[in-house]
C-alpha cells in the first residue's frame, strides 16, 4: 500500500500507468518503491518475478500475482479497487473460509470481499468506471 501511495504522491497523484499491461505498470515500482518480494504478489514465486525485473524486462501476468486496475489517480472515488491478488487469497495468503480476498481501494484503505459478495463488488466497479469514464477522467 505504502509503495503505491509514495508512487502516486512522486507522480502528481498518478498511480502506476503507462506500461503494456497493468502488470508492466506495476511494475514502474521497482526498484525505489517495491522489491520483486513485493510485486510478485501471493502467488508467483518471488524468484521468477526477480529474474523478470533483474534483466530489465517489464512484468507480465505470469510474473505478477496483483490483479492492478491502471490509471487511477489519488484523486478518484475511494471506493474505486487499485489492486488485490489474482489468486484471490486473503490479506496474508490464506485461503479464506468465507472464500474471500483482500482489496486495496485508492484511498489506502482495504477490506476483504467474501466469495459470495464478490460479484456484486465486480458489478459496482463496473459501475464506478463507468461513471469515472463519463466524467471524462
């Protein structure tokens, strides 16, 4: 969290964007904000994301375990999801009992969306993209 917000705050309030995919963005952490520890996520062994990083290739979905929404602004909609793992696991790595997984919102905050929410939290970010993209942001 703190890697993303410090990001932001050294980039006009601008997360990660900009890279040929959300993994590649996330990647513009490395190495003054996020080590390959980090970036791998929950899932992805840490030695294939630092292989990836350390010969200066930009990460990939397979080198990356984040699912990161690119192009977010401090600025936007709290409730707005900037990152949680693909594997879907819980906020330490856990599967969960109520199946569900930890997700970091822009404002730093973070809740854990249980497996029988998760389909209408995808449904509201939908809905708030879509109002964000009809204000023009």
């Amino acid at each position: 969290m703190l890697a993303l917000h410090e990001y932001a705050k050294d980039h006009g309030g601008t997360y990660p964007t900009g890279g040929a995919s959300p993994e590649a963005s996330l990647g513009l952490l490395y190495p003054k904000y996020a080590d390959a520890s980090l970036l791998c996520g929950k899932m992805v062994p840490v030695e294939v994301t630092e292989a990836r990083l350390a010969s200066g290739k930009p990460l990939t979905p397979e080198t990356c375990g984040w699912h990161y929404v690119e192009g977010l602004t401090l600025l936007d909609d709290k409730r707005l999801a900037l990152l949680w793992d693909k594997a879907r696991l819980g906020h330490n790595g856990e599967r969960t009992s109520d199946g569900g997984t930890a997700v970091l919102f822009v404002d730093m905050g973070y809740e854990q969306v249980t497996e029988s929410e998760w389909e209408a939290f995808m449904a509201e970010q939908a809905a708030l993209h879509a109002a964000r993209k009809s204000k023009g942001e």
